[in-house]
C-alpha cells in the first residue's frame, strides 16, 4: 500500500493511535495533524503521532488521505466546510454514529467519503492515550459503501487490512440502531451506575470495596463527556430504544426478586449466560 500523505483532525485516542500505527507500517508517508488543543498538539509531536502539525485546515485537505478523528458533531460541521479536495483524495471519518453523518456529506464530496466506525477504544482520551496496536484485531465497519467511490473504498479497505481489522459492511440505519445496543446503551448504563453511587451518603466508602465487577461496569464511566454527549444527541432515537429494552429487563429481574420467585430467577439470569454462546 502507498500513501503520499495523510491528514489527520483530531489528535486524540482515535487519531492519534491511528497516526502511531500508520506511521509505523507506512514509513515514507508524510502524516500531518490538526487540534484546536495546543496541549494536544504539543503531545503529538513530542509522542511522534504525527510528523508535523498544521493550524491550517486546508493543508490537511490537501492531503491524500483525510481522518476525521473528532466528536460527531464536527465531522459534520468539517464535512460541510470542506470547499475543494484533490480529486482522487479520501476522507474517512472515525465516529460511533453513521447515519447523519452520512445524510450530511455534501454531494460534491460523496464519492471522496467512505463512513467509517473502528469497534475499539478505551475510557481514556487526548494524545498520551494512543498506543500502537488500538486497531489491531478489532472489527471496522465500513456504511452505505455504495455511496463510496471505488477508488477511495478500495484505499481504505487496504488500510483497514493492513492494520490487521477485521471489515463488515452495513447500512448506515443499521449501524446505529446495532451501535445503540452494543456501545452507547452500555456506556449510559456505566454513567447511570457511577452517579447513583456517587449520589449515597458516603461514596468513598462503597467503593473501597469495590471489586472486578464494579470497576469493570464503571470503567467506561470515565469516558469523554462531551465525545459521548455529541454521540446521544446524534443517535438518540435507537438509544432511547435499546434502554427501554433494558429496563424492561431490570423491571422483570426486580418484580421476581420482590416476589421471591427465585425458580425463575435463576431461569432469566440462565438466559442471560446464552449471550456468550454468540460471542464466542
């Protein structure tokens, strides 16, 4: 694979760990970052995300390769700011929610977009969290590749291989509501659980005992407030579905706790243990 350039806007986890990992596997290409952060930007050189830093957006527009690595909301605001490319460019972007950004790509750029969405991340953020290897071994989906020109999508599909992915297509409507269930539901619940201990009388006192359990359903608690606001905003319909899901089933597991029908407790909670039979 061969890139000249590669721009990327936004030098965080996403981005950031994706510069490392591109500039390891592709050493002669040139890779630029952008942040409106001067920290970021100052880490980014220092922990070699990037070889250089712009200030200019239209330097990274004149790049071969364009990574919109921001909160979902300014991948839409860049998309439609964007004013001319290099024909044969491609822009990918990295949010959790595909439809309306793909419903507000402008038409002058459609073929230059592939949509794209890397399922991995950690609770951390900025550029001292990105690590080589983020990427590795995890799935990417790719939506509405229809949409896409085949030279872009055959780029990014080179891309996604070389760092070792594993690439599924989707629709974009689908995406989100399957995203609702897997990772923006999980997340709303790890908020919910942080704040309701945190809401009791003696908070530190609850989590000195805090085991596996407990940090591993608050971890992603930690997470960025403002990346996860953007996503509930744009994804707001399928996450206000997939919680109504869940708390049907918190109701059940509470109405047969209320009524000591430990029989059909232990039954809901056997269908529960199914779900690792599909994630094997």
């Amino acid at each position: 694979m061969i890139l000249n350039s590669v721009g990327i806007v936004g030098l965080g986890l996403m981005g950031g760990s994706l510069g490392l990992s591109l500039k390891h596997l592709l050493p002669n290409t040139k890779f630029i970052g952008y942040d409106h952060n001067e920290t970021h930007k100052k880490d980014a050189i220092e922990l070699k995300l990037v070889d250089k830093v712009t200030d200019n957006l239209n330097d990274i527009f004149d790049c071969e390769l364009i990574v919109l690595a921001i909160p979902v909301d300014g991948i839409i605001e860049i998309l439609q700011n964007i004013k001319s490319i290099p024909k044969e460019s491609t822009i990918i972007d990295l949010g959790s929610t595909k439809k309306q950004i793909c419903d507000n790509i402008p038409s002058s750029i459609r073929e230059n977009f592939v949509a794209t969405h890397p399922m991995t991340g950690t609770e951390k953020n900025g550029p001292n969290a990105a690590f080589d290897g983020l990427y590795t071994g995890k799935t990417v989906v790719l939506c509405d590749t229809q949409n896409s020109g085949k030279t872009q999508l055959k780029l990014v599909e080179q891309m996604y291989k070389l760092l070792k992915m594993n690439i599924i297509s989707m629709d974009s409507t689908t995406h989100d509501e399957n995203a609702a269930f897997i990772s923006h539901m999980p997340h709303a619940i790890s908020f919910a659980l942080a704040n309701s201990v945190m809401k009791q009388k003696d908070p530190k006192n609850i989590i000195a005992l805090a085991g596996g359990g407990f940090r591993d359903m608050s971890r992603i608690a930690k997470s960025s407030p403002a990346m996860w606001e953007s996503i509930f905003k744009q994804n707001k319909t399928n996450v206000l579905d997939s919680i109504g899901y869940f708390k049907k089933e918190l109701e059940a597991f509470e109405k047969l706790l209320e009524n000591e029908d430990f029989v059909a407790l232990r039954a809901w909670m056997s269908d529960a243990n199914k779900l690792h039979d599909i994630l094997k």
